[in-house]
C-alpha cells in the first residue's frame, strides 16, 4: 500500500465502553476474519491471553489490521482500565489519530476523561464513536451533549452533513472556506469534505458519529469516516527527532517512503512460542525482512529476520514495512521499548516514551526456594514488557519489592508469574525503611574485656557523637593521639561502629545523621585484637545513641494530586488524616494538582483510597523527598514492636 492509502488509530475510552467488540466488527465487516469474535465467549481476535479471557476484559493493547474500500487500515485496541493505562500511553506513540469510544448508556466516564486528557497532550486528531446506541436505555442525544460539555464543544455529529452546526464548524476551520461562507455563499459537498478533513487533523473539530459494535450499526459509516477524515502518515501533524550527539536540537522528519528509515519501539512483548517481540512504527524509509537497522540509543547494528503484522496473537509475515507501518520483529539482542532505529547514515533520536509512575506497591515473598531461583528471570521479563511494573530490592528492609498502576495491576502480574513461568509468591505490605539518629551530643566508653584460660581479648574506646543536618549521613573523626589505641586497631574500630550503625541501636533501624569522633581509649599488648576492638567500637556506638536522645526518621513523600475541582475539601481532609501537609497548588487544564508532602508510611493503601474519594477520578504521583522525625506516640508503638521481637528471637 502506498503511505496516502495508509489509517492507523487507537481505540480509547472507558473500561467496559466496547472497543474491542467495535474492534472485532471491523475486522468482520472488512473480511479480515471469517466470523466475529467475541469478549464474553473468549473467541475475540483482540483479547487473546489467557488472563483477559478469563476476566472478559482487555489488559494489554493489541495489534489489528483490515483493507477497507483500498484502503489499509491498522488499528491499536488499549485497555480502558486505569491500571493498565501504560498501554495506552505506548500505543498512543505508534499511530497518527484516535476513535475515542463512549459508551450511549452511560456517557462521559472516568476513562473516557483520562483517554481524553491523552489525546490533547499528544495532539492527535480524533474520531468519537458513541456506540451501544441499541442498548435498552441508551440517549446518543444526551451523550453528545454530555461530550461537548465535558470534552469539547467542538464535537459535531455527522448524521447530516448539512448540519448548519458542522458546515459552521468546517468553515471556521479554513480562511477561504469562512470568506465564502461569510459570503453567503453555499459551500459544495467536496468544499465540506475537504474542510472537513482539514479541520479534523489540526484538531478544530471532532466528528462524532453513533452505532453499535454488537450490531455493526454505524460501521460502514465509521469506516468510511476513517478513510475520509482522519490523516494519512503523509499528512500526520510534524514528526520531530534529535541528533544523538545534541538530543536537544530537535528537526523535523521527511515523513515518506523514500526518506532514510526512521522508526520507534513502543513496545515489547515476551511471547511464550517466539520469544521476545519488538513493536515499531516506523515513520520514514522501508524495512526489508532479513536486513537489519542501526539502533541510535545502544549504538549497534541489528540484524532482523522477518517483519511480522500482527493481528491480534497471530503473526503474518510481510516481505517489507514503509513508511506508517505498525510491524512486530522478533528476538532482536539489543532493542528495547523507547529505543530510535535508523540508518546509521541518517542517525535520529526520538524522545522516549514517559510512563506514569507506580502508586501501589507490595512486598513479595517466593513460596520455595525453586520459586526463588526463577524469580529474577520472570521478573524481569515481566518489568521489559509492562514499563510500569517495577520492581526493586529495598537494601534495608531485605524486601523484594513490586510496584505498578493499580490493585488490579498487581494482582494481574503475580497471576502472570504462576501461569507464564510457574512461581508462586506470597504479598504483603511493604516495610518502611525507617532511619534512627539523634538529637544530641554524648560522651561515653565501649569497653570490652573477656578473659577464658589463656589469651583474652581487650578493646576500650571512648567516643562522642553529634547530630549532623538531615540528608549529611555519616561521618568518622579519628582523634586519637599519642598511642592511646595504636594505629592498626582504629579502622577495626570504626569498622564495628559502622557495623552498629547498620543495625541500629532502638528499633533496628539504620542510625544516620551522625558524627562520631574517637578521642581516646586504651589496649593491651596481648589480649588486644582487631575483634576486640569492632566490639568495643559497637558498644560504644550503641551505648551512645541510647545517651544522646534517640529519635525515629521516617520517609516523607512529595506528592502531586490531580482532582477535579469539587474534590479539593475531601482530598485536603484526607492528606491532613494521614500526617499530610498541603505545600501548594496548581492548575492543569480543568484539573487542580494538590501538593502535599506525607509519610511514606500513610501511603499504602492511597491508590485505592483515592479512587474512592474521586470516583475514580483522581490520580497521582509520588517521589521520595526527605526523611523528617517520626511522632513520638507513633515511634514508641514501632520500638515496642521491635523489641517485643527481639525478646521472643531470644527466648526461642
């Protein structure tokens, strides 16, 4: 196909809105596939593993594609859940509009809004379709009005195209068209589709047209919309990538066949048969199957074997992909998600893909210890396929932790580890990674001496310790003059005053914000040892901390609350419920952003919580700031904890 004959969307909206059963009446209507799939029967060409067969719902996005009227069109289905936004903010890279689905029983929701807000940071011109027009209880009337109020009053129905409202609209879009519209003059049936056209790609209107997926009511006329108004990967608004060398410097991309290659991986996938799968779209220049590319971010040539479209699960190879193409290239060693290929002649460089950051984590535990040798391996697969599943190893806390979107997320990944790579594990709350340190200075002695037939041991230091400025850590003087310990015992010393900070000295937490300054102390010419001496220094340390006002440091979080206005006072009570402080405000779009810093650990079930609050319509975004002093009703509760355990450790 030539790019000009080339259309390739996403389907967004709310979880549950229909696009995978329009996706599949497409694809049945275009001859793509011999009968239409369908969700509730697990039959569906676009929700294929197992985990969205079993829930009746999309969980990642999926690859299809249909000819339509010589025309090729590539279609991206992205999940609706919120938890599994990222799927949409990958796909949304690989295609030059949007067909926004909106559900005639319940208009406007949550995910509708979200997917919305994407569209006009990517800029990307849209089709809505108002579908399940045939439900009992449907109102198109009233979702139309419900989507000019809170999307855009530039949505305009296509059911006539002598709708004094859309001819308004398409005049506006274009000086000529407007001058003779002005004019009095009757715009032609050509005038209007091209005006039309035009303003739908530079986002000045927004078709909107009705019908049922279920049915294939409307999809002629949806098809036909897609051919006629939205662009071509020729008349995509401009394409810009940087010089490796100054990413900076950003040009903007001939976008034809016969421009050097350029091309973007928004994704990748591990498949259990062929192993990993790169998504790329590419933008200029042809790929050939059995050649290879230069990939700009690792600085290395790739081999490729065949060029794959994808429709749904099944792969189909292509003798070559050009300019617009969305294609899938299996087992490449270097490439990942983010990364630019190009000709190595031509090298460009496009910004990589930002995902949200995780609000939910938990800790996780392997069940055996055959579950815990092939747990980095799936992990890992599992985090290169889904960049907002974390995963990471807290130092102090000794926990494996995972992180991503939602409960929902989570709960869909440990699902994926025993049914992909058979590891069972276990969830829990994670630790806070709690700090001690002092509030005053104390001078005391660690003296250690043990004698049992024959040689003893001896060490004896003297100490002081002082509090630093939060953030500064630790800190070593050596004081020590004239002998009083000689030179080769004090870094054993300082080694075991290192070792009681690790260990704590009040709830078993790391001591931090502290100098310690060893001034004197004495030895023995037989019994002294490096040993004796890292006990001596231990105690010292401990004995110190104990004299010079102990004090629990807890994790403060920056946090970024987005909200609808009518949410301010329940989300401002909530932050101050939790310890929180507001530090500010902002405003975004029709959005306010709340910012407040709070305790890590009054974070954990916030996710959900602010789900609840918001009806789903808030999210946020949270990022470690500094460690602040921990409550005394609070902290005496974490040390009585603490040392209740240590008792029962000694007594068993």
């Amino acid at each position: 196909m030539d790019a000009k004959n080339k259309r390739n969307f996403i389907l967004l909206g709310h979880a549950q809105s229909g696009k995978t059963t329009l996706a599949e009446s497409m694809l049945y209507f275009c001859k793509a596939t011999p009968r239409r799939g369908s969700v509730m029967e697990g039959s569906a060409v676009s929700d294929y593993s197992a985990d969205e067969i079993e829930r009746k719902s999309s969980i990642n996005f999926s690859l299809l594609y249909c000819d339509y009227q010589g025309t090729r069109i590539q279609i991206i289905d992205a999940p609706g859940y919120a938890d599994f936004f990222g799927e949409a903010i990958s796909g949304i890279r690989a295609v030059d509009s949007a067909i926004l689905v909106v559900d005639a029983t319940s208009g406007v929701e949550v995910g509708t809004e979200r997917a919305w807000q994407l569209l006009e940071e990517s800029g990307l011109p849209c089709l809505i379709f108002i579908n399940k027009t045939d439900k009992e209880g449907a109102d198109a009337q009233k979702t139309l009005l419900d989507i000019k109020e809170r999307l855009s009053k530039n949505a305009v129905t296509l059911e006539s195209m002598d709708a004094p409202d859309l001819i308004e609209a398409v005049a506006e879009s274009d000086d000529k068209l407007l001058e003779k519209y002005l004019g009095g003059e009757k715009l032609s049936s050509e005038e209007i589709t091209q005006g039309l056209h035009l303003a739908v790609d530079n986002r000045k209107v927004f078709p909107v047209l009705t019908g049922s997926g279920l049915s294939d009511k409307g999809i002629a006329e949806l098809l036909g919309a897609v051919i006629h108004y939205l662009p071509s990967p020729l008349e995509r608004l401009k394409v810009e990538a940087g010089n490796p060398a100054k990413p900076e410097e950003k040009k903007e991309i001939a976008l034809k066949e016969d421009a050097p290659l350029s091309a973007f991986v928004f994704k990748t996938i591990a498949d259990p048969y062929v192993g990993q799968l790169s998504l790329l779209r590419i933008f200029s220049g042809k790929l050939m199957a059995n050649t290879g590319f230069y990939n700009v971010n690792k600085r290395v040539k790739e081999r490729i074997g065949p060029v794959y479209l994808l429709q749904g699960k099944e792969e189909r190879t292509t003798d070559q992909a050009s300019c617009g193409d969305i294609v899938a290239i299996a087992k490449l060693k270097e490439t990942l998600t983010s990364d630019s290929l190009s000709d190595e002649k031509n090298p460009l460089l496009f910004d990589p893909i930002v995902f949200p950051e995780p609000a939910i984590s938990a800790s996780v535990k392997p069940k055996t210890r055959a579950d815990e040798d092939k747990i980095s391996v799936a992990l890992h697969k599992l985090t290169s396929e889904d960049q907002t599943f974390k995963v990471m190893h807290d130092p102090q806390t000794k926990e494996l932790i995972i992180s991503g979107l939602g409960d929902l997320h989570l709960t869909v990944m440990v699902e994926r580890l025993k049914k992909r790579f058979n590891v069972e594990v276990d969830l829990g709350t994670p630790k806070v990674s709690y700090k001690e340190t002092i509030t005053k200075s104390a001078k005391v002695q660690g003296k250690f001496k043990r004698q049992s037939g024959g040689r003893g041991q001896y060490g004896d230091v003297w100490i002081e310790i002082q509090p630093m400025e939060r953030g500064k850590g630790f800190e070593f003087v050596d004081k020590i003059f004239g002998g009083a310990i000689p030179r080769n015992f004090i870094p054993s010393a300082e080694k075991g005053i290192r070792q009681a900070c690790l260990e704590g000295a009040v709830a078993g937490y790391q001591i931090q914000d502290i100098r310690v300054i060893l001034y004197d102390g004495s030895y023995h010419e037989v019994d002294s040892s490096d040993m004796a001496f890292q006990i001596a220094g231990a105690m010292a340390l401990r004995k110190a901390v104990m004299a010079a006002g102990p004090v629990l440091l807890e994790p403060i979080m920056s946090v970024d609350i987005v909200i609808p206005e009518e949410y301010l006072g329940a989300i401002s009570g909530d932050i101050n419920s939790r310890r929180g402080r507001i530090m500010g405000m902002d405003i975004k779009g029709k959005s306010q952003i709340v910012k407040a810093n709070v305790p890590l650990a009054e974070m954990f079930t916030y996710a959900n919580d602010l789900r609840s609050l918001t009806g789903g319509r808030g999210s946020y975004t949270m990022r470690y700031s500094h460690y602040e002093e921990v409550p005394q009703r609070i902290a005496s509760g974490i040390i009585n904890q603490y040392q209740a355990t240590r008792k029962a450790e000694v007594e068993v």
